[in-house]
C-alpha cells in the first residue's frame, strides 16, 4: 500500500474546498505546479473540478442578480404608488374644504361686502354658500341670475338700491333661493319661464 504524497493531498484539498486556503497559500500550489512536468495533466483536472464549482457559483450569482432585480422593481412600484396615493390624499383634502362636512353644514363661504365684490368662478368652490353683507339687491341678483343663467329685469328703480344681509346657498334650487328672498317685507320677485322680474 502506497502513502499518499502529503503535497497530492493538499493539492486535491485545495481543489475540493478552495475556499479554506488563502491566496498565498494557492499561489504557492500554483508555483509548484508550474515546476511539475506533469503540468497539463494537473492543469486539465484542475479546471475540470472547478469549473463545475466556478459555474455553480456563476449561476446563484445571476440568480441573485436577478432576484435584486426583481426585488428592486417591486420597491420602485410600491414607491410610485405610495407617492401616487399621497397626491390623491393631498388634492382629497384640498377639495375636501369645499365640500359639505359630516354633519351636512357645509365649511367654506364668500362673504361679499359691496358690490364691487366677485363670487368665485363656478367651477372653484361651486357648493359653498355665498354670504351677502349689506350688498345692494342689483348686485346680488345679478350675480344669482348670472349663476343659474337667466336674464333678470327690475320694474322699479329703487328696489335695486335695497341693501340686504343674504346667505345664498348655491346647492338650492332657483326657485327655492327666491322663496327665500321673498321673505324680506321689501322684496317681491317672480321668476317667469325666460327671466327674473324684481317688482
């Protein structure tokens, strides 16, 4: 029975488990193969044992490559998507001050002061009540009538230098919003088929 070559063992450890020897240690072997004459034959068997290993190591190495990937993909859409519903909420919550609150009251109002005043255009804060103060009836139904597009007309003159306090709630019906002017002792207005008539 032959011993076995205690520089063989090492050199077919080194083949086996690379990873236990340092690279002076491997560069070591490597030196002594290079002065072997039977260098090819050690080289051939060499690379045949680790190719496998080298091609092993290679495709976990592209499979961590491509799990990266992936993982990297799914954070960005979750990253998009998370801005996305942050902008949604932030936008909700501008136009939010514009709706009705829980209770039915609604939160936003213009207060015009004088004639000289403007009501929001109608696609910004459509909903929200319009408060009149101490504002000439001309003004303000002119503004009314401009709203629910119809034409308004007065029989008399000083009916339109009346002053009013007025809350007009855009969300009513027209004739509703008259109803409710015509509840003034001083106010009498009838809406016909084509226009507002102030008597």
């Amino acid at each position: 029975m032959q011993t076995p070559d205690p520089k063989k063992q090492m050199f077919l450890d080194m083949q086996e488990h690379p990873e236990k020897y340092s690279d002076e240690q491997l560069e070591a072997m490597m030196d002594e193969i290079d002065r072997d004459p039977d260098i090819d034959a050690s080289w051939t068997k060499f690379e045949q044992h680790h190719s496998s290993h080298f091609t092993r190591h290679s495709s976990l190495f592209t499979l961590r490559s491509t799990a990266s990937k992936v993982a990297a993909s799914f954070i960005g859409v979750l990253l998009v998507s998370a801005i996305s519903i942050a902008a949604f909420h932030i936008v909700q919550k501008g136009d939010s001050s514009s709706s009705p609150s829980r209770d039915g009251e609604e939160k936003t109002v213009t207060l015009i002061t004088n004639e000289n005043d403007s009501i929001p255009a109608q696609g910004n804060l459509e909903m929200s009540p319009v408060i009149f103060d101490n504002v000439p009836l001309d003004s303000m139904l002119t503004d009314i009538a401009d709203y629910y597009r119809i034409p308004l007309e007065f029989e008399h003159e000083e009916s339109s230098q009346l002053r009013l306090h007025f809350v007009w709630k855009r969300s009513e019906s027209l004739d509703r919003v008259i109803e409710r002017l015509n509840n003034f002792e001083a106010v009498n207005i009838i809406l016909e088929p084509e226009k507002l008539i102030v008597r």
